[in-house]
C-alpha cells in the first residue's frame, strides 16, 4: 500500500522532470509566436497534445494487461537507464564539462531560423511543425516520466497531477513573462529529478525480484540518499580535474 | 516521417546517451535478476548489489566522459 513518502516523492519526480520538459518546449513554442504569430504556435501544439492524448488513450490500458512483476522490473530497468543518463550529465555539467543548456540561446536559434524561412510560402506550415516537434517530443519525455514514476504502484493519477502543475505553472510564468524562462535553474532540477529516478528504478527492481525493503517505502530515502552522497562527491572530484582554460560555467 | 523518426530517436535517446554506461546497466540488471530468480541469490541482496553496482557504473561513466573531455 502506498503511503506518504511514495505519493509526496511521486508527485515531486513528476513535477520537477515535467518542468524541464515543458520549458524546453515552451521555448520554442514562444519563438514560433512571437516571431510568425500565435495561430501556427497553437495550431501545433494543440495538434501534439492530440497525438499525445491518443498514445496515451490506446497504449495506457495496454499497460493493465501486464503483470504487476514484470511491470516493476521493465519500469524499473528504463527508469534506472533513464535516472543514470539524467544524472551523469547533470553531474558533468555541475563539474564544467559540458555546458549547462542555454534557453535563451534554444530561442535565438529556433527564432534566427523562422526568421529565415519567413520568406517561404510554406512560413506558417513550418513554424506550426516546429512548435508540434517540440510539445511532441518533449511530451513524450513527460508522458513517459508520468507512468514510470506512476504505474508501478498505482499512482499514476498522482503523477499526472504533478506533470499538470508544471504545465500549468509554466504556462501562467510564461504568460506574465512573455520571454524563455532562462532563470529555471535547469542543471539543479535535472540533478534531483535524475536522483529521484535513479533511486525510484533501483526500488522498484528491487520489489520486482521480490525484495523486501527495510522501512518499507522510507527505504527510498536511503537509496537516495546514496545516491545523492555519491553524485555529490563524484562532482567535487571531478571539478578537481579539469583545467582552468576547459571548465565552462557550472551552476 | 521525419517527425516519426524525431520521435523514435528522442525515446531511444531518452535512456541511452552513453552506450557502455546503458550496456553495462543492462547488464547488471540481467546478472541481477537471473542471480535472483535461479540462483538462489537473496533478493534483498541483489537489490543492494544492484545499487552498489549502478553507483560504481555512473562513477566509470562520469570518470570516462571528464577525461575525454579533459583531452
């Protein structure tokens, strides 16, 4: 049975890697309307979320018909494949090697290239195809965090809500704001979103082999606590590496 | 199709971006599980060994990718 620590950490996980998610698209969804209006930036992602509401419709009862067992151990592998790949770069960009994601570079560049294909009789088709790529893709990154982070234990109504808070908090930040919302510290939410994943697939592995964890659902407290020790550790080691004239900023 | 394609290669790319990191994760969780289910191994203790194994994979991972990096 589910209690306070999975719920409270379901929603959490869900939300913050929802957040990176809807940013990202809302970058290029506000480039597309500020720069060839808001008809192709709507068209495009109204159409999106239709897709995504159909994958969801025909594949999500599929996921009923698998057995809890082999439900937990194949969530579990692509959450543990998923959370380590999040994390390992929120860890090398915490270490300067890689160079923390840019919005508003993301927006000069998609607004630089609708600029150019303004002139294309084809100019709206376009912008609305690339504000439909991004809410596509990025919300197949968010459909699937949903129902790993949920349908392990039943929560996959927790982990929608937490994807809707962040959709509708950046949607309203946005609106105010009107301009990409470069200040999300993007490498610190990837950092603790890649955690919590990491931490989420080794639980549920260990509950698909039959593990029985000490503390119950507060075990996953450990295992992030472990984790997080380690990445912590392996950030401040590796910063030790790197040469002066390398490092690139670093949150 | 190209979109198609965006979207088959943004759900791979999802969950491999370093290939020896996504392998060698793979295969623990296969050592894992076999260890468990026909050798005998506790479960418990392979969930541990699972743990101690991905943390020792990301620590190789990230070592890798700094020195590559470093040149």
């Amino acid at each position: 049975m589910s209690n306070i620590p999975t719920i409270s950490s379901t929603i959490t996980a869900s939300f913050l890697a929802s957040l990176v998610e809807v940013v990202e698209a809302f970058t290029i969804i506000l480039a597309v309307g500020l720069t060839r209006g808001w008809r192709p930036a709507f068209a495009g992602t109204i159409l999106a979320l239709v897709v995504l509401a159909a994958i969801v419709i025909v594949l999500g009862p599929l996921l009923g018909l698998v057995p809890v067992e082999w439900l937990r151990l194949a969530i579990g592998t692509l959450l543990i494949l998923f959370g380590l790949r999040w994390l390992r770069k929120a860890i090398l960009r915490a270490a300067g090697f890689i160079p923390l994601h840019d919005e508003e570079a993301a927006f000069a560049s998609e607004t630089s290239l609708l600029k150019q294909q303004a002139a294309d009789r084809r100019a709206d088709y376009l912008a609305g195809l690339a504000a439909f790529k991004a809410v596509l893709l990025e919300g197949i990154e968010v459909v699937f965090i949903v129902i790993a982070v949920g349908a392990g234990r039943g929560l996959i109504v927790y982990a929608g809500l937490g994807a809707l808070a962040a959709c509708a908090l950046v949607v309203v930040v946005g609106l105010f704001v009107h301009r990409p919302l470069s200040r999300v510290p993007e490498n610190t939410l990837k950092f603790i979103v890649g955690l919590m994943l990491s931490s989420f697939g080794i639980f549920w592995m260990g509950e698909g082999l039959g593990a029985e964890w000490p503390g119950q659902d507060w075990s996953l407290v450990g295992i992030f606590a472990v984790f997080a020790i380690t990445a912590l550790a392996l950030v401040r080691v590796l910063r030790g590496y790197s040469a002066p004239s390398a490092r690139v900023a670093s949150s | 199709m190209t979109v198609i394609r965006a979207a088959i290669g943004e759900l791979v790319g999802m969950f491999i971006d370093d290939g020896a990191l996504a392998l060698a994760a793979a295969i623990l969780i296969g050592l894992v599980a076999v260890g468990v289910k026909s050798a005998g191994l506790p479960p418990l203790a392979g969930a541990l060994v699972l743990l101690a194994g991905c943390l020792l994979i990301l620590i190789e991972s990230a070592h890798r990718a700094a020195r590559k990096r470093r040149g």
